[in-house]
C-alpha cells in the first residue's frame, strides 16, 4: 500500500513509519519539523518538509497518489494551545480539512485522523465510550474535537473512508517531554540525569497510558481493514484507541524506576490547575470492529521505553 504521513517525523508518526516500511509498504511523509526530528525519519521514506496549511499541500499529495493517508500531524502542546489558540485552531482544525481535501481530491481510499481522549474534559463515569459527554477542557482538546467534524465535512459525499483515532495517553520510544501525555519521557529524561522525578499533586491521578506500539498495531489494523471504518456505530467514525486499565502517575513513576535501577523517590509538588483526575477510555469498539486490542503491560512497556532512551540518548 502507498500510505502518507502526515506528522511522521513526530514520535506516533515516526514509529508508525518504521514499522509501514518494515511491513513493506511505499511510505510518504509530510512534516513541518515544527517538533519532529529528521533523525527519526526513515531514510527510505518519500519525505516533504512542509507545513499541512501550505496551499500547494494537494499538489504534493497528488505528486505521491497515496492509497491511504494517516494525518498525525497537529499542535499538540496543551500549554501553547491556551497561549495560541488561533494557531492551535489552524493547525488542528483547519489543517484536518486541508489534508482531508487534499486526500480526496487525491482518490485516497481511507483516511485516518489523530483525535485524542482530550474530546472528552472531565469525564462523567469511567471507562469512557465514544459516545459519552465531549467537554473539552483546553483549546487543543476543543481543536481536537471540531478538527473530527472537520474530517466528516470535508469527506462528506466523497468515496473516502475515513475513522478519527482518540488515543489516550501514549507513551514509547522516541518521545519527548513537549506534547500531549509526555509524562513517561519527562520522568524518564529526569531519570536519565540523575534527578528525582516531579509528581504534581498526590500522584493518584490515573491516565490510561497506551504503549506506542500498541497505537501502531491499531493504526495498521485499521489501514487494513476489509469492512468499512466509518460506519453506523456509536458516535460515528470515532474510536477509542486505548488499553482500557487505569494506572496512575505514582505507578508510572515506580515501573521506571525499577526498569532504570535508578532509585530516586519522586519529589511532589502542588496539583496543577485543570489537570483531570482520572481518564480511563473503554476500547471495546475497536476490539469489536477490527479485532484490535493493546497487548503490552505498561511495565514492560515502559522498560522497553526506558531501554531505547539508554540506546539512543539525544
Ligand atoms: N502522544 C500522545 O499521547 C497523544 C495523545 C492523544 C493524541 N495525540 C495525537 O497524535 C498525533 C501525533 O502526536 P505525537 O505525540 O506524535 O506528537 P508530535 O509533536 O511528536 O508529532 C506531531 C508531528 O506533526 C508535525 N507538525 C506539527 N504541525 C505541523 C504542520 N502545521 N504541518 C506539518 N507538520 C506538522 C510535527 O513536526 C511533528 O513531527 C497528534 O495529532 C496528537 O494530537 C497524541
């Protein structure tokens, strides 16, 4: 398959590209290096340095004729989204639609789009579904959510399949402390340095922290999906993309440290404003559509991650 990333110089992008040119397929990649890293781009992949709004991106898709298109690129730093949200609004939002437009003007079979489980804000009762209250609590959980109706606009009437992916917190190789769930790299470059890591708040708050290969799997499974992605199930084209057990912070903090061997107890510091208690999101629809579920444990998910930032130490 010709598969185009968006965003594959990033950590999820990054991964996803290695593991689609190891399987074989004819991989693109447009990227602004905004936060992506060259070093983590496949050499064999066709690659674009160019921003998503750039109003020549569908003649660069076009030129590459992609099969599929998987749009990661985004804004993804919480912080900067409260400081900027016009530009998180454009790149999340009406960067979907350009891609998307471009996909289809391209004669792409299917689509999928990064969403994420910010959609959700505080939720009512765990795990949550896809179809449960959406009530984003940042400008890039609200860009998040209306770059998915965005998605199913643009697409709307065209022959395009299309599925918007709401990860939970992701964590792996590769990544760095800036973005969305950036915990586990932020403790573990901490680690790395000899230093104790900081725990806002009593560190009893869960997250449901999803492996990155785990998202690939996902991601590929879907790609390669025989039924139709976007189809009559609960809140449309949207699935969860997640392990469905809650771990909290403190936990986290503890796995690595016994994967390091580095035995520092984290320091606490006071909550941070508007930071969610718990998330957990339930992955049953897509264990039901395609067959998929997360198979790695977090605490060897987070020794592997601990054993590549060992390897690979930036
Ligand atoms: N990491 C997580 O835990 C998590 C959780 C939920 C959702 N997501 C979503 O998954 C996707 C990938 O996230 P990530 O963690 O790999 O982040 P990342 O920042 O590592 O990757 C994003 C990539 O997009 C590129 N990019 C940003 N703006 C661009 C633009 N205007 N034009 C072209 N390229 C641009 C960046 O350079 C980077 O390579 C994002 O859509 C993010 O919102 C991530």
């Amino acid at each position: 398959m010709r598969v185009l990333v968006t965003g594959g110089a990033g950590f999820i992008g990054s991964n996803l590209v290695h593991a689609l040119v190891v399987g074989g397929h004819e991989v693109g990649v447009i990227d602004d290096f905004s936060t992506g890293k060259m070093a983590n781009v496949h050499p064999a992949v066709w690659l674009r340095h160019m921003d998503i709004l750039d109003p020549t991106l569908p003649d660069v898709v076009a030129e590459f004729a992609p099969e599929a298109v998987v749009h990661l690129a985004a804004q993804t730093d919480v912080t900067r989204s409260i400081a900027d949200p016009s530009r998180d609004r454009a790149v999340n939002v009406e960067g979907t639609t350009a891609v998307a437009r471009a996909a289809a003007a391209a004669g792409v079979g299917r689509m999928l789009s990064a969403s994420s489980a910010a959609v959700y804000g505080n939720p009512e009762s765990l795990p949550i579904a896809e179809d449960a209250l959406k009530n984003p609590i940042n400008p890039y959980g609200s860009s998040k959510l209306e770059a998915e109706a965005a998605l199913a606009e643009a697409l709307a009437g065209t022959t395009v399949d299309f599925a918007s992916m709401r990860f939970s917190n992701v964590y792996g190789p590769r990544q760095d402390g800036h973005g969305e769930g950036g915990v586990v790299a932020i403790f573990a470059a901490r680690l790395a340095a000899g230093e104790r890591p900081v725990i806002y708040g009593d560190g009893r708050q869960t997250r449901d922290f999803i492996y990155v290969g785990d998202v690939v799997g996902f991601i590929v499974c879907a790609l390669e999906a025989d039924s139709p992605l976007a189809g009559p199930m609960p809140d449309g084209p949207a699935y969860n993309v997640s392990t469905g057990h809650a771990a909290s912070v403190q936990q986290v903090a503890a796995y690595l440290s016994a994967a390091s061997m580095v035995l520092k107890q984290p320091e606490f510091a006071e909550a941070r404003n508007g930071d969610i208690a718990d998330s957990v999101l339930d992955p049953g629809k897509a264990a039901s559509a395609l067959g998929w579920s997360a198979g790695q444990s977090l605490d060897r998910g987070l020794a592997f991650t601990w054993r590549w930032m060992c390897a690979n130490p930036s």
